[in-house]
C-alpha cells in the first residue's frame, strides 16, 4: 500500500518518526494537526476553543480523508484521531496503520517536558495530574491503537529500520 498511517498517543513521536520514515521510502508527509492549522490559520488550541473538541473532531476527520487520497504518504494523525467517528476502519482499509507505543511514564517524561501550550488536552496539568491523565487516555485509546497492523516501541532507536523491514514484508 502506499498509504502509511502512523497513530499513537501525543508525544509518541509520529511527527518525527514520519518525516523520517517519509524521507527514507521517498514518500511525502502530511501531519494532519499541521494541515489543520494551515487552512484554517489556527493553532489546533484555538479551534479547541473556538469551535470545541466535537467539531475539532469532525475537521479532523475531514482532513484524514482529504490526505488518504494521495499515493506514496505517510500521515502523522492525531493522538485521538483513530478514536472518533470510523477513523480507524477507514484508515485500514486505505493503507497500512502503525501504532507508535509509549508507556504512560515514557509518554509523561516527553510531554512534560514539552508542555508549549501547544496541546490543548493537557493545558494545566502536570506532574502526577499529568501521568494519571496519560494512563487514563491510553486506557481508553487502546482498542483503538491495538487494531493497528504494526505495532512498534516508539523508543526503539531502530524504529524506522523496523517499520521499511515490516512494509517491505507486508
């Protein structure tokens, strides 16, 4: 397939490991939060606000499929993305999806130490706050991210080598 859809909790690395994965199989790369906010000249935390998460969800939505008609991408969604409306069911049926895995721990160290406002779900929180929300999260995410074709340690050093050997293979 051509299509590569990379899911995982926020701060799992998809934006990162894309632009990677995109660059060594010579495909374009799309960050859905990154296209969101170009067309609508907003950051994802102002459309939050403005319009709220429900119509966030369905932009979003939107967005995935517009992107899923392209060939030779690999699309960076967002961390909830496969968890709303049929996100999921569409994205295995229009390419091969790759679950970026973090525990709750990993996923806290990176995203307190990023916290730029950026992410709106975790305005305010922090330390045990912080974790406790992740956990949560990925409680409620997982049959979701687990219905993922691949799933890789999204701390492996060799995760782009692991997932080109597992497209390769596929």
């Amino acid at each position: 397939m051509s299509r590569i859809f990379l899911i995982g909790y926020m701060g799992s690395g998809k934006t990162t490991i894309g632009k990677l994965l995109a660059a060594r199989l010579g495909y374009r790369f799309f960050d859905i939060d990154t296209t969101i906010e170009e067309k609508y000249f907003k950051s994802i935390s102002q459309i939050f606000v403005e319009k709220g998460e429900p119509e966030f969800r369905l932009i979003e939505k939107q967005n995935l499929h517009d992107l899923a008609e392209f060939e030779n991408v690999v699309i960076s969604t967002g961390g909830g993305a496969p968890c709303f409306f049929d996100n999921m069911d569409y994205m295995q049926a229009h390419g091969i999806t790759i679950y970026l895995k973090l525990s709750a721990a990993q996923l806290n160290e990176r995203l307190e130490s990023s916290h730029d406002g950026k992410r709106p779900l975790l305005v305010d929180r922090k330390g045990e706050e912080l974790l406790q929300f992740i956990s949560d999260g990925l409680v409620r995410r997982d049959s979701f991210y687990s219905r993922a074709i691949f799933t890789v340690n999204g701390a492996d050093e060799e995760i782009v080598t692991k997932i080109c050997e597992f497209i390769s293979h596929s």
